[in-house]
C-alpha cells in the first residue's frame, strides 16, 4: 500500500510576501501623522499672515512718523548752523528723530537718516527710517526679524514768483463794513499788508516779484511806467489807456504795438474842489510795478484811496498785461534806472517757463457797473485843463460800458480771466467781499478764479483770513514720496 502525503509549501520572504506582512499592519497612526504635518503648515501660514500684517501696521505708522518729521525738519523756520560740528544732515536727522519721539513713537533699534539739499529758496530733505521688528510665527521658519524700512522727501523750495494783486478801491469800498467795525478799505488795507508780509519772507522775497494793480472806474500808470508804452499822449493828468486799447482776448499788451493806444480822457466824475474825483484815478492809486521791497509796497497799500465805479475787467487785463514777457521793457527800464536789481532780467518769464508760477490775485467789493466818457466831439472842444475843473453836462457824458444793463463787463472779466487760466502755468485766487444781495457779482468773481477752492467770499475782517490762506497756498510746503 502506497500513502500519499501533502505538504504545504514553505512561506516565501519575497516581494509578494512582504507586501501581505504590510497589508496585514496596524495602520492607525498614519492620518494622525498627515494631520499633524498639516496643522503645522496651516499654522505657519496663519502666522505669516499675522506677521506681515504686524509689519504693514508698523509701516504705516512709521511712515506718518517720518513725513511729519520732515516736514518739520524741512520748514524755513528750521535753522541750521553750517558752521556747527555737526553736518547740516546730522543737525535734521536729530531734529526729525525728535519729532518722531515727541509723538510717543519710540521704538527700540530704529534708525533714522537725512541728507539735506540747499535750493534757490528753500531746502530739500531727503530721509529714511529703519525699524527692525522681531516676528512671532515666520520665526518657526528661520526669519526671525523683518527690517521696516520707509523714505519721505519735503521740498520748500518757492519757485520764482511773479504775482499781480488788483485791488478795487471803487467808492464803496469807503463804506462801513456791514459785519464789523471800520470801512472796508481799511480792513483791505490791513489783509493786503499781511499777505505782501507773507509773500515777501526772506526765504521767498529774493525770488519774487508782486505788482499791485488798484482799479475803480479805470487804471492809471505813474508816469515814467506810461512813457514806456507807444501812447498817443494828449494830456499830463494821468495816464489811463483808454478802454478801446485794451484787448480782453489775450493777455499780451506790447509797449509799442503798430498802433498807439488811445490815451484816457481827463475829466471830472464827481464833486468839487479838493473832493473831486475823476475819471481815471488819481497818482495814489496808480499802479506799482515789480517790486519785491516790503516797505514800497506797503506804502504803496497804505496810500490807497476810493475812487468812482467798478471796472474789474478792466483791473484784471492789467494785471494780466504784467504777468506777460511783452512786459519786460518796464522791468528791463525799471533794472536800468536801479530801481531793481539786474537778478530779475528776462522777467516777466514764459507762462511755461517750468521754474516760474503766475499768479492774480483780484479782490472786489462788487460787480462791475459804469466806465463813463465825454463824447468826443464834445471833450476836444477844451484843453484837459478845462475838464480838470469843469464838471462835464449830462449831455457830454455817457457810459462806454454800463454793465448793470448789457453784462458786457462781466463778459470782458471772463475772457480775461479765460486766457490767464489758458497762458500757462497759473492760478487765479478771488476775493468777493461783502457781497451780500449782489448774484452777478459773486457768480463773475467766481467764473473768474481758476477753480472753486480758489474763490473766498468773506464778509468784514474776514478778508484778512482770504489773504492769509492764499499766502499761505503760495508758499506751500509740499510733501512728496
């Protein structure tokens, strides 16, 4: 008898074997493993997020912290000792990193630079700042510190300056104010002295020029100005260049264009003897030309008297006309004579001269009414010396321009103003005063400056408040990054 055994094969250690030892496994840790590797990536990411969100924050107050330092390290009433052991750059560094301190803002390893550029009428301050900034989460990666690093740059540097300021002395501006005490060419007075004050800083002077510009029913000009213009000269009175010369569509007015500007009639407006008043105003309230002396144009303001009715248009186109390069003969007479220094050669500069800013400045106290003539016909039959004590008839007078009637005024006020605005680099400011009751005049004045923010409407000595912030516009201190 045969027997058969069965034997089973022996387990094999290869690769089929292992693979069933592995399945066969406990596999219970490996998602909390996963889990864990996640949880920390996702708390990394999280934290950075936290980190660089602490960082912005740390930006941004540091950067406020440094733009006011510098502005206040920039401003002209800084002064600085070149002579001093320490640079010029070391003595606004301190001063910036003690306004930054003054403000509570103290953080620990900050570092602060500055280096300073002296320009023609200022100063620019160039500055950095550097916080260092210890992480909490980006730490689990290896960066344990991020350095916060901002710049700002302040400039006050005033640009060459050339400024015409047209003043209405027409006979209301004699009234008592309507909001407070005093007549309202007083208060004018007072506003128009403090801006010139302003304007005329010893950081800013050397560099600018400021023509005022008085005008009631006409503008006259002293006459050595006049004699510089091709006019056809008909009496020695005054020098008021008749309406009909004057061209409100450009702001050039050439001193000696192809044909002679009509001289301005002389004649008697209104009252008598010592009270008399005329149709083109008298010396006091002739114009100033170009001049960057305190005191002359000062005195100049203080000598100011009223005179007849309103032509602001004609006051504007004046101070329009010197603004313009076709007015540099005067200046180049006024360099001549020694009346001013030869550094202001080639002014008035190109309206897009990039170095230069124009700007009018126009106070009036209401619109534009009446700009009077005597017939012709009539007023040659006389010398001027007949019409300087001679009151004209009813019939040998009449209104050239009656704009209460036509509009005509506040239409030439626009143009000119237009064209301005049109030359270049320019801003007209407006000064309506007291002008309550009066629409035409406010939307004229209005219409004239070169923008909303650039027109005040003030009442009483609230003028003074207008000129202080023009002034204070036209020698910003600007902030850049």
């Amino acid at each position: 008898m045969r027997v058969r055994i069965n034997r089973q094969p022996k387990s094999c250690p290869g690769a089929r074997g292992r693979l069933r030892q592995f399945i066969a496994r406990d596999d219970d840790g490996g998602i909390t493993i996963f889990v864990l590797t996640l949880t920390i990536l996702l708390l990394v990411a999280g934290g950075m997020a936290v980190d660089y969100q602490r960082y912005e924050l740390a930006r941004a107050d540091l950067q406020d912290a440094l733009d006011r330092g510098v502005l206040a390290a920039t401003n002209s009433n800084q002064l600085y000792d070149p002579s001093a052991e320490q640079s010029v750059s070391e003595q606004a560094r301190d001063v910036i990193s003690d306004y930054i301190a003054a403000r509570n803002y103290r953080p620990a390893g900050l570092q602060i630079g500055a280096v300073v550029n002296e320009l023609a009428g200022g100063r620019s301050i160039a500055a950095s700042a550097t916080e260092p900034l210890d992480t909490i989460f980006l730490r689990m990666i290896g960066i344990d510190r991020m350095n916060v690093v901002v710049n700002a740059t302040a400039v006050q540097a005033t640009p060459k300056l050339e400024i015409t300021v047209v003043l209405d002395v027409s006979g209301s501006m004699g009234w008592n104010s309507t909001s407070s005490p005093g007549r309202k060419i007083d208060q004018l007075k007072s506003a128009a002295k403090e801006f010139l004050e302003t304007i005329l800083a010893p950081e800013v002077g050397a560099q600018t020029l400021i023509t005022i510009v008085p005008f009631s029913q006409q503008v006259n000009l002293r006459r050595e100005m006049a004699d510089l213009y091709r006019l056809n000269r008909r009496h020695d009175f005054s020098s008021c260049f008749d309406f009909h010369s004057l061209d409100f569509d450009t702001v050039t007015m050439p001193t000696q264009p192809g044909t002679p500007y009509i001289h301005g009639q002389h004649f008697i407006e209104s009252g008598s003897g010592s009270s008399r008043l005329f149709g083109c105003p008298k010396t006091n309230n002739a114009i100033t030309p170009f001049s960057n002396n305190l005191a002359a144009l000062s005195a100049a303001v203080d000598a100011l008297t009223v005179e007849t009715w309103t032509t602001t248009y004609v006051g504007v186109k004046w101070g329009a006309a010197l603004l313009d390069p076709t007015s540099r003969p005067v200046v180049n007479a006024m360099i001549a004579n020694g009346t001013l220094g030869e550094e202001f050669a080639g002014w008035p500069n190109d309206w897009d001269d990039p170095s230069t800013r124009k700007i009018a400045v126009v106070m009036s106290d209401g619109q534009n009414t009446r700009l009077n003539e005597i017939v012709e016909s009539r007023y040659s039959r006389h010398p001027a010396t007949y019409w300087n004590v001679n009151p004209p008839r009813s019939n040998e007078k009449y209104s050239v321009i009656d704009n209460e009637r036509t509009g005509e005024g506040d239409r030439l006020l626009k143009d000119i103003c237009d064209e301005i605005k049109a030359a270049g680099a320019s801003t007209i400011y407006t000064i309506g005063f007291e002008l309550a009751g009066q629409p035409r005049a406010e939307q004229a004045l209005g219409d004239c400056a070169s923008s909303p923010s650039s027109f005040y409407l003030v009442d009483g000595v609230e003028i003074s408040t207008a000129f202080r912030n023009i002034a204070d516009e036209i020698v910003n201190l600007k902030l850049t990054h």
